[in-house]
C-alpha cells in the first residue's frame, strides 16, 4: 500500500469511528468492541476517576492502546502535544493535568474528529486547549515549542515514521520529553502472520519492531530511550478472528504469542550544552 493510500485509509477508518460516536455508538476499537466484534485492544485503558467530569463521547471515541497521559508525568504549567488526538480525551486529561498555566494540543488530521474533539472541549469546559488540523509528519507548530509530546496508538499508523519521530524532536523544546503509547512487535515473525494479527491489534497497524523504534528514535537525535511493555497480546485472544482469516492458530501461535504488544515508548531531546557564564566555562 502505498503511503497516500495509507493515509486515505486511516482517514477513512477514523472518520467512521467519529460518525459512529456522534449517532451515539462506540468506536469499532471502543469499550465494547467484543460485543460489538471489534478490536478489542482499546478496552479498560482509563480509571474512571480520571475520566469523571470528561463528555462520554470522548471516551466512546478512544481508538488508543494505552493510557499516556497516565504515566507521561505531566506537571503544572507544561505544553503538552497529542499526535493524532481523535476525539480528545487524552488532550482533555493532559489539560486537566498541566493545570491553566500549561497548556494541551491536539493534532489530527480527520475533520470529524476535530469537530467531535471540539465539541469535547466545548462540553468540558475546558479553556487550555487546542486541537490543531495537520498530519503528524508535519507538525504545524514552531521549533522548541513543546514540553512533553504524547500519542496513544497513532504512530504506528504512519508509513512515514521516520519522519515523524524527525517532527517531534523538532518542536520539542530541549531537555523535552517524549511519552507515548504505541504497538511494537518483538522478534521476527512471518510477514503474511504479522500482517493478520495486526490488523487485529490496531484496526489499521504497521507497527516497529522494538530494537527498530529504538533506532528511529536515535537517529532523530533522541537519547534516555525506554520501550516498556504495558499490554502483552496472546494469540488465544485473536483466535476467532485469525481463524476467520484461514489461519491456522495452533500452528502459528509458537511463532508470534508474546510478540505483539502495547508499549509506553519513552525518550528525551537532549537538554544541550548551558549558556556560557564566564571567561572560562566555554573551554
């Protein structure tokens, strides 16, 4: 597939999602997709203490496979980024966090999740917010202007990946840090295997392997990088939805069971050398 028609698919999938939640459904990755035959992945991410006073739309609107704003560590007064933000419940959570004088983004790149996400924000009541239309591998925000960039299952469904880790780095400030959640695969696999479990795991998924994450990342210019498992997947989970694609799941599972998983991916820009302060600091 190539990457504009990538693109056109996750566009595709997310404008259903956000349709589906505004005549008052679940998004096919919500929390009821078993019983509604979706993917399963997205359920029990968010304790309802955090998400008590949050529209329930936002919620339904969840196509995310952890929880990163749990876990990013988030302080009053920071400028928090979400790529890819859907309906916005993990930029309404970040804002809540970063108190009113820090501030939440939210980038995506579907109409109809920007205009659920807003309508979010509007019911909310929520003023440290914004929710910006762009794609992730081109960041509309300046250089060095973001504290803490966060994102919930979003960068595996780019086909440029590379370029998004590239994007990040660049608007963040130094010293800035990166804390997302994101499927990563571990180990070799078979390709056509691969393939069919995650489309299982991530509705539209191309997710990196760990050791090559981490390389990306460090080519970016990233360092302190940390892939740390949240969510490991069993192939007994995905049986009735392999065995539907002719797959044969006693054989394969030795091959992949424990390979797929949900990860908080963690790293930091580097700070950078301090100001000069004297005749001698510089040498």
């Amino acid at each position: 597939m190539s990457t504009q028609d990538l693109k056109e698919v996750v566009k595709e999938k997310y404008s259903q999602a956000a349709s589906r939640v505004a005549t008052g459904a679940n998004s096919c990755c919500g929390p009821s997709a078993v019983a509604e035959g979706c993917d399963p992945i997205t359920r029990d991410l968010y304790d309802s203490a955090d998400t008590s006073g949050l529209p329930p739309e936002a919620l339904k609107a969840s196509l995310g496979c952890g929880n990163p704003t749990a876990l990013a560590k988030l302080s009053p007064g920071e400028v928090v980024l979400d790529l890819g933000s859907g309906g916005g419940i993990d930029v309404l959570l970040s804002a809540k966090r970063v108190g009113p004088s820090g501030k939440a983004y939210g980038l995506d790149m579907t109409d109809e999740m920007l205009a659920l996400a807003n309508e979010n924000k509007r019911k909310a009541g929520v003023e440290n917010v914004e929710f910006l239309k762009g794609e992730i591998e081109d960041i509309p925000l300046p250089d060095n202007s973001v504290d803490v960039i966060i994102s919930n299952c979003v960068i595996n469904l780019s086909a440029n990946k590379g370029r998004v880790l590239e994007e990040a780095f660049r608007v963040l400030k130094p010293g800035g840090r990166f804390a997302v959640s994101d499927v990563v695969t571990r180990g070799e696999m078979p390709p056509e295997i691969r393939r069919s479990v995650l489309l299982w795991v991530g509705c539209v998924a191309g997710a990196l392997e760990e050791g090559e994450y981490r390389s990306k990342l460090a080519a970016a210019g990233f360092e302190q990088i940390e892939v740390e498992p949240t969510r490991v997947y069993r192939v007994e989970d995905a049986r009735e939805f392999l065995a539907g694609r002719g797959l044969d799941v006693d054989t394969i599972a030795p091959l992949v069971d424990g390979k797929f998983m949900s990860a908080f991916v963690r790293a930091v820009k580097p700070a950078g050398k301090p100001a000069c302060c004297g005749p001698d600091c510089c040498a």
